[in-house]
C-alpha cells in the first residue's frame, strides 16, 4: 500500500514539474508586462450614484483598452464612511493611486494627506493655460498644488417660475449688470413667495410663522464661512487674518450677514429655521424639489441631482448683489488629488491627465455633472446642457465664474475641522435661537475661533 | 492517533489540555484583535499621532490638556478656563444622558417584564410584539424617530397639542433644551432586550415562595417588593452593568441623528456632543489619533470605575439565593 501511495506521488510531483516548466516557459514568452494598478477612490464627493457608478466602469473600461501598462479601477464607497475607509487604508500602507472627484473641503481638511503635483507639472512642461483661472488657484496652496482641475460648480439662483406666477411677480433678472438686483430686493422678492397654510404672506397681519408651507429663499446646503462668504468680510471666505493667526469671524460684514439671515429666519420669515429644513428633509426631496423654497441658492452639482422631472417650471438667475453693491457667489472646484503614500505614483499622474485631457473632460463631468475646468470645452459642454436642460438660461451658469470667492469659503485655515464644527456650533444658533444677540453670538464664536488659532500656533 | 505523554496523564488534566486547546483560536483572537489594539491605542495616548506621519512621543501633554485648568474653571464658575472645554462638555452630556436612560431604561423593561409575565390570552403575542422594536437595525430607528420627533411634521407635537393640550410642545432634536430627553425617549423603544432577560429571570422565581408569602397574608405588591424584587436583583445588577457600558458608548443614534442637521454632529449647540462623538471627531475629522486615544483611555477608566462601583456595591443590595454573602 504505502510503495503505491509513493508511485502516485513521484508521478504527481513529476507531472507538476513537467507542467510548470511549460507554464514557465509559455509566460516567458506570452505574458505580458505586469500592469500598474491605479485605483481612484470615489466617495468624498459626488460619484456614488447607480448611474455614475455604471458611467465610472465605461470610462475605466475606455482608459484601460487603450493602455497597456496602467489598470484603471474605481472603489466606490459610501459617503459616510469615506472618511474611515480612507483612513484605514492610508494607515494599512495600501493608499489609493487617486482620490476623487471632491472639492476644496476635503483638500483642505486633509491637505497634509496628498501629493503636491508641482514636480509632476514641471517635468511634463504640462500645459496649464486651457483651464479658467479659479479652476488653477482655488485649490492651490504656497507648499501643495493638489491636482489637475476639474471641474468648476459656479453657484446662481434656482427659482420656481410657477411660485413667482401664483404671487403675481415678475421673475428676477438673467443681467449680471443690473444693480437692482440686490439683497433689498430680494427680501421683498422673497417674502411675496412666503406661504402659510391660509395663503398670508409675513406682509400680512394674519401671518402664522407656525404654517409655513412654502419660503421665500433658501441657502442651507452649507456651512457656516458658505453663508457668510456672500456679505463682503475682507476676508471673505476664510474667517481669518492673512497669516492665519488672528480670526475675524466677527468682522462687521460678516455679523450685518449674520443678522440679516437671522432676520429673515426669525423676524421676516422668509427662510426656513432648524425645524423647517427639518421638515423639509422629511419629506424625502431637496427643499428646491419639495417646492418648499421658491428661491434656492446652489451650484451647478445642485443640477445633477436636483433638476429632475420636477413638477414646476423653474429657471436660473445670478446671485443678487449684497448690501455693498458687491456680488460675491461661492463657487466649487473639484478635482483627483494623489496620496503622498500612495505606490504608482506615475501611473497615478497618467490617469489624472487622462481623466482631465480635452478629449475626456467633457464626459468625465457629464458624469459628475460639473462644468469641465477647461475653456476649449465650453462649447461642448454648453451643446450638453442645452440638450439635458433646455428650458435654463445657459448663460447665467458660466458668467457666474466671474464673481467667484477668494479666499474660498472652504480653504484651508488651521485645524480647519476644528474650525468648521466651531463655526457650524454658531450656525445652529442661526437657525435655532430666536432670541440671540448677534453680536455677542459673533464675538464669542470669534473667541472660540481665537483659542483653536492659537493652540495651533502654539505647537507649530 | 494519541500521543504517549498524553495517555499516560491524568483524565481531569488530558480535559483541561483539551478545553485550552478549544479556546486556543479565541485566545490568539483575543490577543491580536483586542488586547494588541489596546496596547497600541495606550502608546498613542502618549504621542502626537494623526496616521500619515510616525507617533510622535509626548509623553502625559495629552493628559495635561484634559486636566489643565480645572480648578480655574472652578473657582470662576467658567467652563471655558478648562484645558479643553468640549471634553467637559462631552462628559456633561453623556453622564446627564446615562442619569436619566438608564434608570428609565431599567426600569421600563423591569416594568414591562412584569407584564408580560402575567397569565393573559395571547401572551406570547405580546411578548413579540414588545420585542420586535429591539431587533429593528438603530439606524432605521433612529431615522423613524426623527421622523417622529420633527416638530412640524412629525406626530409626537400634534398629539401632545391637541391630544394633551400642551401649548408650545417642545422642539426636540433641534432644541438644545430637549435633545437628549429626546433621545433618551428614543432609547426607550429598544428595552426589548433587557426586557426579556427581566422576563426569564422572572419565570425563575419559585413559586413556593409566592405560596408562602400568601399564606402569611401578603397581599400583591408586598409579594413583588418582598419576593419578585430580591429574587430579580441579580438579573437587574446584570442590566445595570450592560446598560452602564452601552449608554457610555452612545454614538451611532447621534451620529445618525444629528451628522446631516444644521451645526452637524452634536448639535444643535453641542447639546448632543456625546463623549464618543468627541472622540470620534478627534480620531477622524481632526486626525488628532493620540488626543483620541487618552480619550478612549480616559473612558475605559472612567467605565472601570463606575463598574468597579457597582459590584462593590452588590453586596448591599443583590440577592444570591444559597450564597452567604453580605445582607443577603
């Protein structure tokens, strides 16, 4: 039995020899060269959708028949548990090639994380003069250039055109030049729009504020520096000096903002509170959608997910100018960042051109519903705007490029999530404290904002 | 197969081979999975450590940073002398949440375990339909009671107005005042699980007892308070450690609840800044891993503690039938 068990045994190893040593020397000759794996982690921001999930798998199909060399992969993950997942695999040493598309808050919250593209700029002599200029600076800082841009999200007025002809009023202007178009006007606009249950409008005695079935206006898809930014601070989005050491949360623009918006939550009625957006957000749609506010300030990602079938006509119009005569509308870059722990690394900056080059960039936004970084492509991409919504007045979308602000309402401070959940801690005041006085709400957030400066100057 | 050595031991000691053999795969789990994280998460209370460059030795700063200031604070009354404020804040918090959920919690499922322990038609019935909100995943809970708690559209406010007739019901979640009653209200949906615990620890109470107490003339609630409840002090000891750990570890209903609403996780006005929600925001949104763990640390001891403190304190108040241990 056991001189059997030995014969099968010798045959088997001998078989295994024989066989690899053929496999061995068809390799040799076949196989081709290993590929270099670059993986692009979606979650951050946009890109997580079912249709852009099948839109990612074409196009990594598209970028990997025609290399030989370089696999594209898309890791799509949750958003909310992108932060962790990124985390754990920094920290496993398995880092994604790419992260990405997401925007100027993510960069900055973790801007010690990515590769600066500088070097990689330098050696290619890589032509950046196609791209608008924001799209080159909102995400560039003097020690990280984080990536090749985008896309850009210019931010306007959404409006229900069927809200503004119930009330009788004419629709805002399409002209960036007309100064009327101001933040008084739009106060008027916006408490005309206002709805209780019973139809009364804040102008009418029998108003109930606890009723409220439609509101005037509405900008509560940000934080607390994005509903600032429009007011004028010097500073305008970052709520600090310069050099980053003195905080100006309570500059006198930014508090006249403030109690502006606090007004027109608590005394005029005419954006919705805490327990509004509350309810709003139970009703499953986008306070837009749910045709709840009848003038909604967002960017053109708002578009993507937002403009879908709705049962109201609806149009674009800019941002009205503040209480300065000034016009100052947020806007949005996205772009794929590196990881400096990243392995691949110029297999990485093969895909980032790739994805960004003239003859991609157009179907890369379609995806994630930017407006492509590069003005060749303007022309294109309006064609396939003016095909998916062709009731928008177009022109209102790229003007708004124009009136960008700088420094950006999310870039990079000091212990900017520190910074951030400090400031919305003051934004929850906003929208819940009727009774609270703003300048004191202003100066204590300043303070806070101080020690948190402070602290990190300390140790750095 | 047998090894001679083996055969050649005793039974008693050939089983207790085996038994450690058994638990071997657990052990070595144990070991890298826990007890390996634990010791690392120590070292990184004493580092500066935010994941892409190496720990960075800082020996007790960490410590200092929560501790510093406190008697400042103190002696002024004001909560910002504190080295790091929102640490306070986040034990406030958590230890005003544990004060009112856990009694409440302990004493609902208590409570309705006696219930269901009744002789009705259809108890089982009952029994199901009382645990069923248990099992229900927190996540789609919490989403339903926010749903619930929403002042304007939710069904709470309506029915205290015009069911109860209180005027201005309260705001809720998005009230400071109110958050954590409301999620303490929440809490009280999934007793389930304690509750049955209660309910097997009740159908283990002889009933010769019971007999007896009635022979001596006691009439109901003399039975419970003198019977029903010395007999069910271990089973309420055993939720009150369980429960004690699990409302220090509250997170996921908060995250839920509050990540996506004005002023984000915590809010509104950081009435919900739970401790691991702290320590979370440390860990993942400032990269702060080493101020994250003497936070973790600093809960582990505070939990050891209050444990510590309620098995001392078994002895006063927990029953063990047979066992001749303090009063009982």
């Amino acid at each position: 039995m056991k001189n059997k068990l030995f014969k099968i045994f010798a045959l088997f190893v001998l078989a295994s020899v024989i066989l690899s040593a053929c496999g061995g020397g068809i390799a040799a000759t076949q196989a081709p060269a290993e590929k270099q794996k670059v993986v692009i982690f979606v979650g951050f921001g946009t890109g997580t959708d079912p249709d852009q999930v099948t839109a990612q798998e074409a196009l990594a199909k598209k970028f990997n028949d025609s290399h030989e060399n370089i696999e594209m992969e898309f890791l799509i993950v949750p958003n909310e548990e992108a932060r962790e997942r990124f985390l754990a695999m920094v920290s496993g040493d398995n880092a994604p090639q790419l992260v990405g598309p997401h925007g100027t808050s993510t960069i900055a919250n973790f801007k010690e994380y990515w590769e600066d593209i500088t070097p990689y700029i330098q050696k290619d002599n890589y032509d950046m003069s196609d791209f608008y200029g924001p799209a080159t600076t909102i995400n560039k800082y003097p020690d990280l250039d984080a990536g090749l841009p985008l896309g850009l999200y210019p931010s306007f007025l959404f409006y229900n055109k069927d809200a503004f002809d119930a009330a009788g009023l004419d629709y805002p202007t399409h002209d960036y030049e007309d100064a009327s178009w101001n933040i008084n006007a739009l106060k008027d606009m916006a408490m005309q729009l206002t709805l209780d249950a019973n139809d009364n409008t804040p102008n009418d005695a029998d108003f109930d504020a606890t009723s409220i079935k439609q509101w005037g206006y509405g900008d509560t898809w940000t934080d607390m520096r994005g509903q600032l930014a429009m007011f004028g601070a010097p500073d305008q989005g970052r709520p600090t000096s310069d050099d980053y050491k003195t905080a100006t949360f309570n500059a006198p623009e930014r508090v006249f903002g403030f109690q502006w918006l606090h007004d027109g939550i608590w005394k005029d009625h005419f954006i919705p509170d805490a327990n509004g957006q509350a309810a709003i957000d139970a009703t499953g749609a986008d306070p837009f959608g749910s045709g709840q506010v009848a003038v909604w300030y967002s960017h053109t990602w708002f578009m993507s997910e937002g403009l879908n079938e709705l049962p109201f006509a609806y149009d674009l119009a800019p941002l009205f100018f503040n209480q300065d005569g000034e016009r100052i509308a947020r806007i949005h870059a996205d772009l794929f960042t590196m990881p400096k722990d990243a392995k691949n690394k110029d297999a990485a900056w093969e895909v980032m051109k790739w994805l960004v080059a003239p003859e991609q960039i157009v179907d890369v936004c379609k995806i994630y519903g930017c407006l492509p970084a590069r003005k060749s492509t303007e022309e294109a991409y309006l064609n396939y705007l003016k095909e998916r919504y062709p009731n928008i007045d177009h022109a209102v979308i790229f003007k708004a490029i124009d009136y960008l602000d700088s420094p950006h309402h999310e870039g990079w401070v000091p212990e900017w999530g520190k910074v951030n959940d400090s400031l919305n801690n003051v934004l929850s005041i906003l929208y819940g404290e009727p009774e609270a006085d703003v300048q004191a709400v202003m100066d204590q957030g300043n303070e806070d904002l101080q020690k948190i400066l402070d602290e990190y100057w300390a140790s750095h | 197969m047998t090894f001679p050595a083996f055969r050649k031991m005793s039974l008693a000691r050939r089983e207790a081979l085996a038994g450690y053999a058994f638990i071997v795969p657990w052990i070595i789990g144990f070991l890298i999975f826990t007890i390996g994280p634990m010791l690392a998460s120590l070292y990184f209370s004493f580092t500066k450590f935010n994941i892409i460059d190496p720990p960075q030795w800082i020996g007790l700063a960490n410590y200092e940073r929560v501790f510093s200031g406190i008697w400042d604070a103190i002696r002024t009354g004001d909560s910002r002398q504190f080295g790091d404020p929102l640490f306070w804040k986040s034990l406030q918090v958590t230890i005003y949440y544990a004060s009112i959920a856990l009694p409440l919690n302990l004493a609902f499922s208590f409570f309705l375990a006696v219930l269901l322990n009744q002789k009705v038609r259809a108890i089982n019935v009952w029994r199901t339909i009382y645990f069923l909100p248990s099992i229900i995943a927190g996540v789609a809970v919490t989403i339903l009671w926010v749903r619930i708690l929403n002042p304007r559209v939710g069904v709470l406010n309506p029915f205290l107005k015009d069911v109860l007739g209180i005027q201005n019901p309260p705001g809720w979640l998005s009230d400071p005042e109110w958050a954590v009653p409301a999620l303490v209200i929440m809490s009280l949906w999934s007793v389930g699980g304690s509750m049955i615990v209660y309910l097997a620890g009740l159908q283990g109470v002889p009933t010769d007892l019971y007999d007896a107490a009635k022979v001596d003339g006691a009439n109901a609630w003399q039975r419970f308070w003198n019977v029903t409840f010395p007999m069910m002090t271990p089973v309420i000891f055993y939720n009150l450690v369980l429960g004690m750990i699990s409302t220090f570890q509250y997170f996921t209903q908060v995250y839920v609840a509050t990540s996506n609403s004005i002023g984000g996780l915590g809010s509104p006005q950081h009435s919900t800044l739970f401790y691991n929600v702290y320590l979370y925001q440390n860990a993942f949104r400032y990269f702060d891993m080493g101020y994250a763990s003497t936070l973790a640390w600093i809960l582990f001891i505070i939990v050891l503690s209050l444990t510590a403190l309620i098995f001392r304190s078994s002895d006063t108040w927990v029953y063990y039938e047979g066992q001749l241990r303090g009063r009982g």
